[in-house]
C-alpha cells in the first residue's frame, strides 16, 4: 500500500511541476488568438510540454519498478544470473536487484519470449543477511 501512496505521491509532484511549466509558458509566451496549430512559439511550446510531461511520467516509473516494496530504498547490487549461450542449462538470463535490507529481491528478465513480462518481486520472509552469515558460519 504504502508503495503504491509512494508512486501516487510522485505522480502528483509530476503534475505540480507540469502545473507550474503551464503557468511559466502562459507568463512568457504571448497570448494570440489561438494556441495550438495556429501559434507557431505555442505549437512548439505544447510540443515540448507534452514530451517533458511524457519524460517525467518515464522517470517516475522508471525510479518506481526498481524500489523496495517494502520500504521504498533503491534496489541494490544488480547481479547477472543465467546464460545467453546455455539458457537450457543454466537459466534464462536475468538481472537480480536487492534491497540492502534484506526485504525481497527483484528479477528482471534480460531475454523476453512473449512480449512484455513483468518483473518476479521475491519477498523474503526472513532476514537474508542472517541466513547468509548462517550459511558462511557452517563452512568454518
Ligand atoms: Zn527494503
């Protein structure tokens, strides 16, 4: 819940900033008697509004797929796993992303078979980093 709140929240400091970039365009672009496609500065100003509005949405997103679900902190540590060359024997290859807390871990298909697959978020039930000194203890 508090991810999605999270991204809302980002949506809506897309739109203030777009909000303002409306009122700066209308405060330094004269006003003709038409704006768009009839306007030549305001035609090209809706133009780059539009592609600014499109980008920001992009890199909200973007910083948005590779957070935490649990306590939104940039995923950490990208490790490539599986094999172009021997997929059958070791895997499709992927790129796996971790939370430095040990919340979950995020696989991101780097091979696509049928079209658009979303990303495996793998929550960790218990703390990773304890298992893992657990497993490097054993060893000794
Ligand atoms: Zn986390």
């Amino acid at each position: 819940m508090r991810y999605w709140l999270f991204f809302v929240a980002k949506l809506a400091v897309v739109v203030a900033i777009l909000r303002g970039l409306w009122w700066l365009m209308a405060f330094l672009i004269p006003q003709p008697g038409g704006r768009f496609a009839q306007d030549l500065p305001w035609t090209t100003a809706i133009f780059l509004f539009f592609l600014t509005g499109i980008g920001l949405v992009f890199l909200a997103v973007l910083d948005q797929r590779y957070r935490c679900r649990t306590c939104l902190r940039r995923l950490r540590m990208p490790v490539s796993t599986g094999s172009w060359d021997q997929m059958l024997q070791f895997g499709r290859p992927k790129m796996e992303y971790i939370c430095a807390f040990g919340h979950g871990t995020l696989d991101v298909h780097q091979l696509r078979f049928a079209g658009r697959e979303k990303d495996g978020w793998r929550k960790h039930d218990d703390d990773m980093w304890r298992e893992l000194e657990s497993l490097s203890g054993s060893e000794k």
